[in-house]
C-alpha cells in the first residue's frame, strides 16, 4: 500500500525537530544522509529547510527508524 505522506500530515518545524531526533539517536548528519541515500551536503541542506524530502526519502528515514504515520508528520512537519 502506497501511502501519500504530504497530503496525510500538516505543520511543524522540521529544521528543530529532525536535528532533535538525530541527537537523540546519537545520528550525524552524514548517518542520517546514508539512510536516504543522498550526500551529506544535500541531507543538511534539506534538514535546514533549503531543499525539499521527497516522499521516497521520507518513507526511506520512516522504514529505518520503524516510526509511526504520526511520528513522521510530526518529524517532518508535514
């Protein structure tokens, strides 16, 4: 099943929230980098809100962590 996450969740404050879960989970922007599969400049930049998380990305971070519909709008503002 294929779920569309930007038109299930609204709002947050993605910059604050995802470097609050990545310090939580002792994660370095290059860690959290690999789990999507991109570079470690492209990860911050979309962690600082200058690039956008794809919906593959977002699905990619939600099945490494095992993190809930709701935790991932919550994570990403969505």
């Amino acid at each position: 099943m294929v779920i569309n996450l930007t038109s299930v969740c609204k709002g947050g404050d993605l910059m604050n929230k995802l470097r609050v879960f990545r310090a939580s989970r002792k994660l370095s922007g290059s860690d959290m980098a690999k789990v999507i599969g991109k570079t470690s400049v492209q990860y911050y930049k979309k962690e600082n809100g200058k690039a956008n998380f794809s919906d593959v990305e977002i699905r990619k971070v939600r099945e490494a962590f095992n993190l809930s519909i709701e935790e991932v709008c919550e994570l990403f503002g969505l």
